[in-house]
C-alpha cells in the first residue's frame, strides 16, 4: 500500500473540535497521518479508495477491556459469578495462552471498528508472560494500552512492559487497591515511571465518598482514570471534575456484574463526558455500537422515569452526537491519547472505520450520526485502519484467522482442564 492514501466520495464524521462533519468529502492519509480533510481534495502520487456510500469516521475507542479472558467469551447463564470464575482460571494461563486469548480479543475489538484498546491484564505474569503479552499487542495492528493490574505491580514488571512494547503500545498501571495508604505507595511508583493511573474499582469497593477521599489526599489528577466507579457522590463527581481526572464506564458489564448503572445522568449534570469500554465478553458484547446504545437509553429511561414521576426541570435528552463522542473523542483522552486519536483532524494519527451505508440495515440514511449510533452493527464495518496500515479490509481481518482460532480453542481447553472446569463449545 502506498505511504500516501485518499479516501474519496464519502460522508465523512470528522468529530472534531476544529473540523466540520461532511456529508461528502474526503480523507488524505499521508505516512499514517492525517493530512488533509475536506471535499474536493486533490493528493499527488496517493492510492486513492473510493469511499462513495460509506461513512468514514474514527475508529471506537474501547477504554477498558480484560482481553486475556477472550477465551471465556459469551458464557450467558454459565458465567455465574464471574469474579469466581476469573479466579479460578488465572493462575492457569502459560505465555502461550497469554498470546492466544490476548490476540483472538483485540482481534475480535478489531473486527467490531475499534482502533484503540485499553487493554486491562490482571493475570499474574512472569517474564515470559509479559513478553507474550507485549508481542500479541503488537501482532495485533492496533493501538492499545496495557493496564498492568494484578497486584502487587512491580517496577520490575512495569520497566520490562515499557521496555519491550512496540510502538504503538502505552504502558499503564492498573490499580485495583483501596487503602489508601497502599495506594498512594503503588500511585507515586507510576507517576515515577511516567505511566497513567487506570483506577479500577472492585465490587467491595468503598462507597461514596472514596473518589473524594482520593482528591484530598492530593492523589486524583489529570493523569487518573477512574474504571467503574458507579456509586459516586456529589462531592466525588466535583472531585472529579476539579481534578480534570476521566471516568470510563462499560455499561453493559457493570448492569450484568453487579458493578450498578453507571451516572450517567450526574455526569451530564456537571458537564463531565465519559469513555466507554467493553470490560468482560463473557457476559457483555464485545462492540462499541451495543455500548452506546446502552448509554443513551439509561439516560433516556431516567429522564423519561423522572417525567412520569411529575418532576419538573428535566434534563436534557442525550443526543447521538453526544454518545458517538463518548465511544471516540472521550475515550481517548481517558485512554492518555487525547490529540493522538479519537477524531479526523489533520495531525492526528489515521485510527479510522470505513462503515457501509449501502445496506437494508440503515438505508436510506437520514442522518449520518444517527444512522451509526441507531441502526448499524459490525456487519456495517468494511475497512478498519490504525496509523493508515490496514486492520481489515472487505469486511475481513488481514491476519491468519484460521490458526489463531484453532490456537484460542486449544488454549480454552487446556486452561479449562487445569482449572477443573469442563470446556464445552462448538470450536471443533
């Protein structure tokens, strides 16, 4: 593929805060760069694709996601309690199961028009772990972050992450500790070594308040983002946005795990903007489109409820152009890539999705935004680029699916068989 690429002829969603939307216009990709946005645009010596009935728009951001449990996927009611079942297979996984369920995940994140991961790995790791950690980051083609989580996270741990991820790859630390005498410890190592704070809370996790807490020991800041927090006062959500700290939520996981309906509606209120991330496939879709549409209608059910209470002064419905923003723009600022990607603005790097807008699923489009927000799947995904190396093309991956499903099935299987679980399934 050419260094210099011109997507021509297609709606294009910029979602910016400098460039306009258009309803047909083109995309110049220039050394995995956005170059040129606008309509009419003429590129010297560029590979031209021809984007006609398509939207163009950035790749999703998913800000928070456990794929080394990929392979669990879709359990439904055999989920059960699901923290149960992450501890009984955690200590089981070798460097080659790392590999297999990591790739087959952010695989997957790929094939559903997500461009960036932030990919949350609380597995215990040891050295070769790690490097096969890092290694099917990379083999992946997309932009990720990983969230080393399983405590304790050492510097060690954290210098040999840093040290061996490819270039597309951040390290951060996940926290998962609630003393906060621990906390601030673990806290200042990261800040240290220069990493992102990804504070995950636990189901046992102190109430309201705790978010607060943090703030008043001096430890909330721009460099936090805060990963499940559902039960969040007044005086957490003012810390939050006095800090200028980011909040994720994976709405679907927290309803099906006990987490609790994320805030969204207090966030609104006090002009704060979530990402969005996917968390655990077993019991959640693994697409940023099922994300929205479960943060838009929580949103729209409380302002309906609150209307048929009889209360007076309601909020503001959540619009589509909201929503699309949390699932793109927010999301990379919480994932620590704000101005790197999450919009298509020239400078930014070329994280994008080509999405049809030829099929019976949408057509006719009457509003491109809403189209994407409303009506379209991952049947819709056509292209899927990251730094302007193509993800996926024609609907399909460019990578050897076939053995990596065969691996992932053989990793299920034997990680299965060492946890004392009976591996079922239609792989074979």
């Amino acid at each position: 593929m050419s260094e210099k690429l011109h997507l021509r002829g297609g709606c294009v969603l910029t979602l910016g805060a400098r460039s306009s939307n258009l309803v047909e216009g083109d995309v110049v990709i220039d050394d995995g760069i956005v170059a040129e946005v606008g309509r009419g645009l003429r590129a010297r010596d560029a590979e031209v694709v021809d984007a006609t009935d398509t939207i163009v728009m950035p790749g999703f951001v998913d800000a928070h996601r456990h794929s080394w449990t990929s392979l669990f996927r879709n359990l439904g009611e055999r989920g059960g309690d699901t923290g149960h079942l992450t501890a009984e297979v955690r200590d089981h996984y070798t460097p080659d199961d790392v590999y297999a369920a990591v790739l087959v995940g952010l695989l997957g994140a790929a094939e559903a028009g997500i461009t960036t991961v932030v990919d949350r790995c609380d597995l215990p790791l040891d050295d070769a772990s790690a490097d096969a950690l890092v290694r099917a980051h990379a083999d992946s083609g997309l932009r990720t972050v990983i969230a080393a989580g399983q405590e304790p996270v050492t510097r060690e741990l954290l210098t040999r992450l840093i040290d061996g991820a490819g270039p597309s790859t951040t390290i951060a630390y996940g926290s998962g500790q609630t003393d906060l005498e621990l906390l601030a410890s673990d806290w200042g190592l990261a800040r240290e070594l220069g990493v992102r704070i990804h504070a995950h809370a636990a189901t046992d996790a102190p109430g309201p308040g705790w978010v607060a807490a943090l703030a008043e020991r001096g430890l909330l800041g721009d460099d936090v983002t805060l990963i499940h927090h559902t039960a969040l006062d007044d005086a957490d959500i003012g810390a939050i946005a006095a800090s200028g700290a980011s909040i994720v939520f994976t709405p679907s996981s927290e309803m099906a795990t006990g987490h609790g309906a994320p805030p969204i509606q207090e966030l609104m209120d006090h002009d704060l903007r979530p990402g969005l991330g996917i968390d655990l496939e077993r019991v959640a879709p693994g697409d940023m489109f099922a994300q929205m549409r479960e943060t838009i209608s929580l949103q729209h059910a409380t302002v309906f409820d609150r209307k048929l209470m009889g209360k007076g002064s309601l909020p503001r419905l959540m619009s589509t152009r909201d929503v699309i923003r949390y699932a793109t723009l927010e999301g990379a600022r919480a994932a620590g890539l704000g101005g790197v990607t999450g919009s298509l603005e020239p400078g930014m790097q070329a994280d994008l999705i080509v999405l049809r807008t030829d099929r019976p699923n949408i057509w006719p489009i009457n509003d491109a935004i809403g189209a994407v927000v409303w009506g379209m799947d991952t049947s819709n995904i056509d292209q899927v680029l990251v730094g302007g190396r193509t993800v996926l093309r024609g609907g399909a991956l460019e990578a050897d699916v076939a053995s990596l499903s065969a691996a992932a099935i053989e990793s299920r299987e034997r990680v299965s068989s060492a946890a004392g679980l009976v591996a079922t399934g239609v792989g074979r």
